[in-house]
C-alpha cells in the first residue's frame, strides 16, 4: 500500500514533487518510491539523468550542475 499522497503507478508508489528550484531547469521529475528523478541541466545546458532520496530533504532541492542537491549548492 501507498502511504500519504501517493499514489499506485505502473509497480511504483509516486506522489507529488518536492519543492525546490530545480523545477525551473529539470524535466521529466517523478517522485516515486521515495526517490526523487530527474532530467537535469547541467552548465552546458545538456540535460543529465540524475536523482536524490526525499528522505534526505525538506522542502528545497536545487539542481546544480545537473545533480540534484539538498537546500543549494
């Protein structure tokens, strides 16, 4: 069972993205199974694949330089 709001996708338990800064240089985000993933842009603006623990995080994740980072860089 999912807890909270998740919800049941394709074997996975996803629910809402974190917060954080990275939603304005990232794309293709799940956060699924407590993993947060992404499509990142580093400093060459080619997107990298790269993702983060949610438990490691509040509420502010940044993406820098194409990795995902919690509270800057």
């Amino acid at each position: 069972a999912c807890l909270g709001m998740e919800t049941f996708v394709m074997g996975r338990c996803c629910g809402p993205l974190q917060m954080g800064s990275y939603q304005t240089t990232c794309v293709g985000c799940d956060a699924c199974n407590g993993i947060l993933s992404c499509q990142c842009e580093d400093a060459m603006h080619n997107l990298q694949p790269t993702s983060i623990p949610l438990s490691s995080c509040g509420s502010n994740i940044t993406n820098c330089n194409g990795v995902l980072l919690c509270a800057g860089c």
